[in-house]
C-alpha cells in the first residue's frame, strides 16, 4: 500500500474517531479495534526502520508479564485451588449462585476479561506497527498535526451538547492533545534556532508562512474549549501541562550555567503545583463531584474492591459488571466507570497486574525522555518536549476518571507513545554520510 494512503487512512481514521467513540456506546468499540487490526495488517508493508528504545529488554519483559497475568485471570480453576489463590471470588459466587460451579477462573467476569486480554494484543501490535514503520519528519509533524485538528473539530461537537453525558471524556481528550498545539507552534517558528525573541520570530513568519497563523490559532481554540467545557480535573491538567511545558521552553534558551540553578526551581514549583491541585481537586470531586453526583461513594466502593482482590484484582474489565458487589447500601447508582483510572485498574488487576501495567507505561515515558534528552535537533527538542507534556496529561487525568477505556482516548495514548519514541529517534543526518552508531552520535 501507498504510505501516503496509508497516512491518509489513518489521519481520517483519528479525526472520526472523537466523534464516533463511547459516547454511542459499545457498539463502536468491536468496529474500532477491527480498524486497527486493518490498520496493523497494512502497516506491516510499509517500509520498516526498528526504533532504538532504551529499556526495551525490560519493557518487552513487563509487556509478556502482563499478558501471562491476564490470561491467567481467566483460567478455570478447582474450587478448592481457586479458594487459596482468591478466596474473594469463591464468596461472591457463593453470594451470587445457589451452587458454585466445579471450575471458575480468579476473574469475577472472565467473558470481559477475555474482551480486555484481545484488545491488550491489538493495541500491542498496532504499537509495535507505529513504531516499525520508518516515518519521515514531515510525517511525524503530520499525524501531530491531525491529531490536534481533531481535537478542534470535538470543540463544537461539545459546544452542541451532543456528547452529553460523555463530556468528561472529551474534556480529558483535549486536555491530552492541547500540548502539541504550542509545541507545533514552536516548531513552525523554529523557536530553538536563533536568538530571537518569540515576538520578533512570529512576526516575521506570520507573513511568509500562513501556518504559522493557523497553529496560534488552533492554540488558542483548544484553550478554549477546555475553558468551554469546565470540568475541573481537564482545566487542573491544562494549567499544568502549561506550567511544564513553557518552564522547558525557557529552559531551553537558557545558557548551560544557567541551567543546572534552574532545574532545581523547576522541579520544586512543578512537584508543589502537582501537589497543591492534585489535593484540592480531588477533595473537591469527593464533596461535589465532577459536574455530577459525590464520587467519594463511587471510590470508597473501588477500594472496597481492592481490599478484597488486593494481589490478583477482580479481572480487568470486570468493575463494570460486579461493581454492585462492595455497594451494599446501594448508594451508587450503576455507572461504566469508577471516575478513577488508577483505583479501577488496581481493583481489576491488583497490585501484580495493576503494577506491571503502571510500570511499562512508566518506562516507555522513561525511555522516551531519556532518548530525547540527548537529542539536539532543535525541532525534535520541541515537538518531543509537547509529546511528552501530552502523556503527563493523560496519566495524570487518569486520577480523576477512567477515559483512558474510551477508544479514542486510548488511540490517541497510544499513538501518542509511539510518535513520542520515532520522535526522540529522528537524527539529521548530512547528505552523502552513513548514519553513526548510537552510542556516538549527536544531532
């Protein structure tokens, strides 16, 4: 296949999805990871370049240990066997069944598990094809680019009212994809290559190159619309992910004595501001809630799950389902999620599964900020820095809810992993010079 149609695809792939995904219900989801598997399938024929990865021996180690954990969630087990290995599964059938069964696996529900085991696989391969497939710069910048205009596009979907009560997904959407916004903008003004100041560098631009218009304004527009749609967790995460990524761009164009004093302030703001709004906001949804009900009910009832699974979890997938379990009062009305990505994965995987999964997605982040650290093409310098700006919003607005489970949530996460890995990858190399090893080269 062309790989421009093959970037074509995708890009409108990722535009319709915002507008297609949970808020419908599940009916999109089997469609949207059969479109993967297409998109894996002709990935594998596009021209191929292995990315370097740091930790990748490690990662791939914790990505095989996630799978086994989650396929051992739903093996059948003897009950007599299942009674030692999680004891709190045998009580809920008793609870729920006049005769337990013979067999039955940890999982509360193994049929959502067995959902959420096939669409780990998916993900994986459509990761692994992203990162295979050798991608030009002006193609990074692209899909980057795409992704930010589909969130513009959800703006007056919003606006409209026609996610509704799905909005907090599409808060959390934009919220993840507002960072690259300004990083393109940066990128466009070529920011890091000359001593000019960022006014001067955008008046001189605007003229020749339109563009450069268009990004200030999808700048401001995604801005906008997180302001538009008030939900606290997304504006926390918006100022945040603008307090960490201009402090890197003033960093940047600081000279190197400079530097080693102002990390330190860096790091002591940035941990305070995470900590004081990461306190505030979530003992506001507890008292209020997210523009609904309290969901201090909702968490006490997650860690209720907890409590009883806390090393293999209920089974990933099964919160939904068996939720009403640990509700004994039954002061939570039935609800999709736990507004609580952490507390839920824990509660479905335990501490073995929910800590394999918070440990690979920690040491991709790592590995990608490692490899961009040591870059020094200036335009890689920015768009990685909004790469990663963009997956410190997705991790940390899981706290407040569970949008990561929405499909295009999780398409964008994902891409967003790989882009971030083929970016900190690109090197400018002279024309008619073999490429040097790794271990040597420096941009």
């Amino acid at each position: 296949m062309n790989r421009k149609t093959f970037l074509l695809s995708l890009s409108v792939f990722i535009l319709l999805c915002p507008l297609l995904h949970g808020f419908m219900g599940r009916l999109f989801s089997p469609l949207f990871y059969l479109a993967l598997i297409v998109f894996v399938w002709l990935g594998s024929r596009l021209p191929q370049k292995k990315p370097d990865i740091p930790f990748e021996k490690y990662i791939r180690l914790l990505f095989y240990a996630l799978l086994v954990f989650t396929l051992l969630q739903v093996i059948p087990l003897p009950m007599f066997l299942l009674k030692i290995v999680s004891p709190s599964t045998v009580d809920a059938l008793v609870l729920l069944k006049d005769s337990p069964p013979a067999f039955h696996p940890v999982s509360l529900v193994p049929f959502e598990t067995i959902i959420n085991l096939l669409q780990l696989a998916v993900l994986a391969l459509f990761f692994r094809m992203l990162l295979s497939a050798a991608w030009k710069k002006k193609e990074l910048v692209f899909l980057c680019t795409v992704t930010v205009v589909s969130g513009i596009v959800l703006i007056p979907v919003c606006a409209g009212g026609f996610l509704s009560p799905g909005t907090r997904f599409a808060a959390f959407y934009l919220a993840m994809v507002f960072p690259l916004a300004p990083a393109l903008l940066l990128l466009k003004l070529r920011y890091l290559e000359s001593s000019r100041g960022l006014v001067e560098k955008f008046l001189s631009r605007v003229v020749r190159r339109k563009s450069v218009m268009g990004y200030l304004l999808a700048t401001l527009a995604l801005a906008g619309g997180i302001l538009l749609i008030r939900s606290r967790p997304a504006l926390l995460t918006f100022f945040l992910s603008c307090l960490l990524f201009f402090m890197w761009v003033y960093y940047f164009k600081r000279p190197r004595d400079t530097r080693k004093r102002l990390r330190k302030t860096f790091l002591v703001v940035g941990v305070l501001a995470i900590a004081i709004g990461l306190q505030s906001t979530v003992m506001h949804i507890a008292r209020h809630g997210d523009g609904g009900a309290p969901e201090s009910k909702r968490w006490k009832q997650t860690i209720a799950m907890l409590k009883a699974f806390p090393l293999t979890g209920a089974g990933f997938g099964a919160w939904e389902t068996a939720n009403f379990l640990y509700d004994p009062m039954d002061e939570v009305r039935w609800t999709p999620d736990a507004n609580n990505g952490g507390l839920e994965i824990l509660a479905e995987g335990g501490i073995v599964g929910g800590g394999l999964l918070a440990l690979s997605i920690i040491l991709i982040g790592a590995a990608i900020f490692k490899k961009w650290r040591s870059r020094r093409h200036p335009q890689v310098k920015v768009l990685g820095l909004g790469v990663l700006v963009s997956l410190f919003a997705a991790a940390f607005h899981t706290v407040f809810n569970a949008s990561l489970r929405v499909p295009s949530n999780l398409l964008v996460f994902v891409l967003l992993l790989a882009l971030g890995i083929k970016t900190a990858n690109y090197r400018r190399t002279p024309a008619g010079q073999p490429r040097k090893s790794d271990s040597n080269e420096h941009d």
